[in-house]
C-alpha cells in the first residue's frame, strides 16, 4: 500500500443491524427488510460510502436466507449508489452453507471474508447480559461461553472461490495478529489476490482487544507481513467509547473506518444512538475535524480488487 496517505479520501463503513445485537437492547437496531433498507438508505445519506449487511426477521432474528438478503439490496440498491457489503459472519450458530447464502443469493460487490476460527463471545459474564424480552433472544444467552465462530481454512478458502466466481471482492475481516498470517498464506496460494482490503475487528471477546495501540501494532504488522498487497486498511471497534475513538485515529491515518449499531449501541456515555445515521454523523463530523476527505461510493468501487465485474 502507498504509505503516504495524507491526502487520501478515508472510506466510511456503516454496518447497521449486525447478527450479534439483540434487540431488546436497542429500539434503534433495524429489523425486518424494511428497516434494514431504510437505515441503510439514510447511513449513505449521511455520508456512509459502504453499508455492511446482515439480514434479520421482523422479530429482530437474524436470518440466512437468500431470498431476504436479495429483497435488502435490491431495495437499497433502487435508492442509493452505496456499495452494499454482503456479511458472511452470519449470527451465532449459522452453518457455512447459511453464512454464505446471501451472498449467493445476490453477488454483492463487497463480502466480508473471516479468517479464523476463535471463541467468540458478546455478552461473556453474567454482568454484561441484557435484559431482554424474546425466547430466541434467551436461548442465545444461554449459551453464553460455548460460542465458536468457525472460520477453518478450509471454509475460508471455499468461501473465496465462491467470491471470485460470483465476483466479490472480499473484505477481510481481521481480528487477531495471527489471520494476518492466514491472508499471507492464501494469497501465495493464489486463492486471494492483490489489492487486499483488510478491515481490523477490534474488542471481540476472543479476538484482540481495542486499545489504540493494538490498532497501531496490527497496522503495522499487515505492512510487514502483506506488504504492497494491501490496498485498503480499515478499522471496526466495538462498543462506546471504542468505536468513535477507533474512528477518530484511523481517519487521523487515512485509513478507512466503520461505525454503526452492529458494533456500538451508544453515540456517547450517558446515550444510545437514535439511529444509525446519527453515528455516521458523528464519523463525518471526526473527518470533518482532522481534515480527511471521505471516499465516495464510486471512489470506492473503483478500487475494488480484480474479481469485481463492475469496474
Ligand atoms: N460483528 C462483527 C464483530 C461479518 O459480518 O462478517 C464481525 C463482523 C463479521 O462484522
Ligand atoms: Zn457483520
């Protein structure tokens, strides 16, 4: 990657209902093909260049259905030019079958791609479980401290063959220093190819933790280790303070970062976010601060890697 990046446009990601939230902790988290389609319309509106997508039952479910993920774009797509990203993180307990079906379903210009198998936990301790109302949203909390995101190198590497036959760029979803050595391994195999997009996923529980300084390490890291073949860093952290603070840094570097109701419920201390466009607002406001130029979608497609069609 150009390391000289003190003019460049920073990509701003809106990921906006996730499969990990529940929503009796948030009447903001869109459920539904509706309210999935609006919140995404109105994060590009507000300056999102990405919408990152999961899809959801009208009870707030996440679901892996095609047909649903299908409904979702197209309707986005009839009413933005935001480039959609496809989520293959799917929710807790999803097959690999299920978690790329959307995908399938649509062809997206952008998927996300997770490199390894960790423990995976959201509401680890008993302290950190929400109140909530559904027996769905119960049996997920109850197996709290079993949870495995599966992401063996078989799967990943399935999962790119389906991407660059389908012609998705992958997003890589990074959550540890140790899946910088994954994408190494797959792209000397030829399975992935130059330019990477990378996006670091911070404060998972199982994954490395938020501090700015892990963000610092792992930037760092992925030049050493992937060298020229990254062409995009990002950035998505979990929770309030993390997110925005994570927002602030990597547009301060010219990286490339995402906000949104899938990785953060509050816009500050002592608030929930109203919506997701509010959270948006917030990252437009940060570039706004530290003068960074933000990505347009079609700045965006434009670097998309060689499997994209739309180029
Ligand atoms: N929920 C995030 C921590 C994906 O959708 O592929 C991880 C994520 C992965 O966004
Ligand atoms: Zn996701």
């Amino acid at each position: 990657m150009n390391v000289d990046r003190r003019y460049a446009a920073s990509a701003l990601t809106c990921a906006v209902t996730g499969g990990d939230v529940l929503p009796s902790q948030s009447p903001a988290i869109p459920c539904g093909v509706e309210a999935i389609v609006r919140e995404s319309v109105a994060a590009a509106r507000a300056g999102a260049a990405i919408v990152h997508v999961h899809a959801r039952e009208p009870d707030g479910r996440p679901t892996s259905s095609g047909e649903t993920f299908r409904e979702i774009v197209t309707a986005i797509r009839r009413q933005s030019d935001v480039v959609v990203c496809v989520s293959t993180g799917g929710a807790p307990g999803m097959s690999a079958t299920e978690r790329i079906a959307g995908v399938q379903a649509v062809g997206p210009e952008l998927a996300t791609l997770n490199l390894g198998t960790m423990n995976y936990e959201v509401f680890p301790s008993e302290s950190r479980r929400p109140v909530v109302t559904s027996q769905w949203e119960q049996d997920l909390l109850g197996r709290a401290g079993q949870n495995v995101f599966m992401n063996t190198l078989g799967m990943v590497r399935e999962f790119a063959q389906e991407f660059r036959h389908l012609g998705v760029t992958p997003e890589l979803e990074v959550y540890d220093l140790s899946q910088l050595g994954v994408a190494r391994l797959l792209l000397e195999e030829g399975v992935l190819e130059a330019p990477l997009r990378v996006q670091f996923v911070l404060g998972v529980i199982g994954g490395a933790t938020s501090e700015i300084e892990v963000l610092l390490a792992m930037r760092e890291a992925s030049t050493r280790i992937l060298g020229d073949a990254v062409g995009s860093l990002g950035v998505a952290a979990a929770g309030y303070p993390m997110q925005l603070r994570h927002a602030a840094v990597a547009l301060g570097l010219g990286m490339d970062c995402r906000v949104g109701l899938e990785d953060s419920l509050r816009i500050s201390r002592d608030r929930q976010a109203e919506s997701n466009a509010e959270l948006v607002g917030a990252a437009v406001d940060l570039a706004r601060i530290v003068g960074r130029p933000l990505a347009t979608p079609s700045a965006v497609r434009e670097g998309l890697g060689p499997w994209s069609r739309r180029k």
